[in-house]
C-alpha cells in the first residue's frame, strides 16, 4: 500500500467533519484486499480502537483509473 495523500472533509461552512478521505495505491485488487486485511488485523490498530479512541471503525473502498489526459498515467 502506498499512500497518496490524505484529506479531512469539511461541511459547506468548510468545517470538518468526522471523515478522513484517503488516497493509497496498490499493485492490484487482490493486493489490495491483503493490504487492508493486514491493516485492519493488525494488533496495534486494533489496540487504538480498542483503547476507545475516536477512530474509522470502516471504510469505503473504491477503484480508481486515470483518465489519458492525467498526469498520473
């Protein structure tokens, strides 16, 4: 998994919300379901919420292509 970068949502008043939006890339989509399989067994993840700390206890998952005219391509 490599990361991207990583946004916090904000409201029409530009205040935040409760979601953090990122962005990884991955190989492939088998290599991307062991990368959050990984994340989410992980013991130290795990520990955080655990602990009650305020944290994403999901995620949404959405495969993304670039466009020809991206400079990611």
């Amino acid at each position: 998994m490599t990361n991207i970068g990583y946004w916090v949502a904000t409201d029409d008043d530009r205040k935040p919300t409760d979601n953090l939006v990122c962005l990884v890339a991955h190989d492939s989509r088998e290599a991307a379901k062991g990368s959050w399989e990984a994340f989410w067994a992980d013991p130290e993840w795990a520990a955080v919420r655990a602990n009650g700390e305020e944290v994403t206890a999901s995620a949404t998952t959405m495969f993304l292509d670039p466009t020809d005219f991206s400079k990611l391509r």
